[in-house]
C-alpha cells in the first residue's frame, strides 16, 4: 500500500493454527525516528504476555519480531493471542505465518498478510476465499467497540453481520473479546469457500486466511487506502518578523500552530 495511507495502530489476532505457537510481525518506518509499541496477550485470559519497544531510525527501517532463535523447539513461541502495535509515526505491520516446521503439521506454509491500520477500518467489505482445494478458510475480524456505553456496544458488535448474519450470534464472545487497554474487540469466524460480504455500524477491519496440505493463503478483506492526513504536510512554516533596532531584525519560522 502507498505510505500516504499508513497508519500509527493496527491490531492482530493469531491464525487458527494449533497448537498456537505464535505468529511472525515485521514492523516497517515511514518516517526517521519512529518509537513503536507492541503489546501481545493470552487470547483466553487477556493477561499480558510481553511488551516491546524500540526505535526505528531511518525511513524504510524495520524490525522483525519473533522467538525462533535457531531450530524451532517444543517451548518456543512467538506473538500469539490478540496484539496492538502502535508508533508516534506512520508504519506497516506484516503479519506472516511460519512454515510446516515450525508446529510440525503438513498444513501449514508460509504466507504473508498486509494488515490493515485501525485508521483505515472500513464499515463494508466483500472479501472471497480461493477456489480448489482449500476447505479449512478463516476470517479473524477486530472491530472498534464502546467501552464507555455498554449499550451502545452491544449495539455495535451486534450490527456487525457476515453474509447477512450476526457475527456475534456464531461467536458469542465477540461482544467480550476486548483488546486491554483499546475500544478493540475480535472474533475467529471459520468460512466456507466463495464469496462473503461484511457489514456493520462500527468500523472494522481483518484478514481472511486458510490451510490445506503444504499450502496456505492469507490476505486482508479491507483494501481501501485513504490518504491519512497526518501523513501529508501541506501547510506552510508560520514566521513572524521583529525589528530590533534599525536593519537589525529577528525572524522567527516554526512549523509549530497554536
């Protein structure tokens, strides 16, 4: 996607892959020095399982962010649950999955997912699974909530329909599935293979994935790409002129606006 429409949040959900090991994230700067956050937690429990922090240089800077450290082994994990990245400046988040050795399952391969910024959530989108021999196809969704009304939360989670169905009567817990700390709730919803429209009240965002042997697929279900307005700088630097004493002057140029 064109870095005018990056946005400063975005919001994952580990990929239905047993036994949930974790996932792979690189995190790309658009901009020099830019502070990134990335808090991941239990999916069940929404206890806090690690933080991290750091700082991007250069425009083009990326960090990858994973546990393998050598052969995968039977302890070794990486983000898995619900996570929420966040910067001070524009980024890209790529949400990728591991090969067949990384769990030891023949169905699974890698794939990598442009993940959608919170900014660019969406309130209809039509998405479609490939045809052929993929059977097991997955949508996770996050959608933005209300934390402060929860009568108006409810309705908004429930507005949200795949297919023409409430998401919340196949997933319950959707209306509980709250990203800590965020207006961000998520669901796990299994497809079958074709087309699927979503629609809702509330902004929301996703990707659609799916397994079979050795092969996989991964891609997100909200495309639109608006030119964020923090990306772009428009406006020229403000200056004021101050005479000191004859030919003398003192200018004064910032970008800052009060």
């Amino acid at each position: 996607p064109p870095v005018s429409s990056w946005g400063k949040t975005y919001a994952t959900i580990q990929l239905q892959r047993p036994p949930f090991k974790g996932d792979l994230f690189r995190i790309v700067a658009a901009e020099n020095m830019t502070k990134y956050e990335v808090r991941w937690y239990d999916e069940n429990t929404m206890q806090l399982i690690e933080r991290r922090t750091g700082t991007l240089k250069r425009s083009g800077d990326f960090v990858e962010i994973s546990e393998v450290m050598g052969a995968p082994g039977p302890n070794v994990q990486s983000i898995r649950g619900a996570s929420i990245f966040s910067a001070d400046k524009p980024i890209l988040v790529l949400h990728y999955s591991y090969s067949a050795a990384w769990d030891g399952n023949n169905n699974y391969d890698p794939f990598m997912i442009v993940t959608t910024a919170v900014e660019q959530f969406t309130n209809l989108t039509i998405f479609q699974t490939p045809s052929g021999q993929f059977n097991d196809n997955w949508f996770n969704i996050i959608a933005i909530g209300d934390t402060l009304d929860p009568i108006r939360h409810e309705q908004l989670i429930e507005s949200i329909k795949l297919d023409g169905k409430p998401i919340y009567q196949t997933v319950p817990q959707f209306k509980m599935n709250r990203i800590p700390d965020t207006e961000l709730y998520f669901a796990r919803v299994r497809v079958g293979p074709g087309a699927h429209y979503v629609t809702g009240e509330t902004p929301f965002g996703g990707y659609v994935y799916g397994f079979t042997s050795v092969d996989s697929y991964g891609w997100p279900v909200v495309l639109i790409r608006n030119e964020l307005p923090f990306i772009i700088d428009t406006l020229p630097p403000e200056y004021s002129i101050k005479e000191i004493k004859t030919g003398v002057y003192e200018i004064l140029c910032t970008e800052l606006r009060y």
